[in-house]
C-alpha cells in the first residue's frame, strides 16, 4: 500500500478492520456538511451556545457512525456469505 520500506507500518495501515472504519469515516466526510446545514438552517430559535449545544453534536455524529458501522457489518456478512 504505502511505505514500502517501512514494512510494519504498511502492515499496520493494511490492517483488514481499518478497510471499514475508512470507508466509514470517509462517508462520514462527505455526508457532515449537509448535515450540519440540516440542523443549522432548521432552526426555530436564535443560537445560543450551552453545553447540551456542544455536546449533542458529537454524540449525534458518533451515534451515526456506530449506525453505519453496524449497517456495514451486517450487509458485508450477508452478502459474504
């Protein structure tokens, strides 16, 4: 893949359960800006920031991504198998 010379990092970066992980966070990538412009634009109120503000994000996103890891996981077995 890369690093030829490093052969313990290729293997590492190689490594098969990061193949689904980078897809994951790659759709991750190209999906979060229609998201965030989702949540920003439908807003019925004035922003204020709180720490329910801050943090709701962020357990949206990792809640979203356990989802589609989970999704992932089993479409690939089924389909495998």
């Amino acid at each position: 893949m890369c690093f030829d010379s490093l052969g313990w990092i290729n293997q590492l970066l190689s490594w098969s359960p990061f193949i689904p992980l980078g897809r994951l966070t790659y759709c991750a990538y190209l999906i979060h800006p229609m998201v965030q412009v989702l949540y920003f634009e439908n807003r019925v109120h004035a922003l204020y920031f709180s720490n329910y503000d801050l943090v709701r994000p962020i357990v949206a996103c990792m809640y979203f991504c356990i989802t589609l890891f989970n999704l992932h996981y089993t479409v690939s077995n089924i389909v495998v198998v």
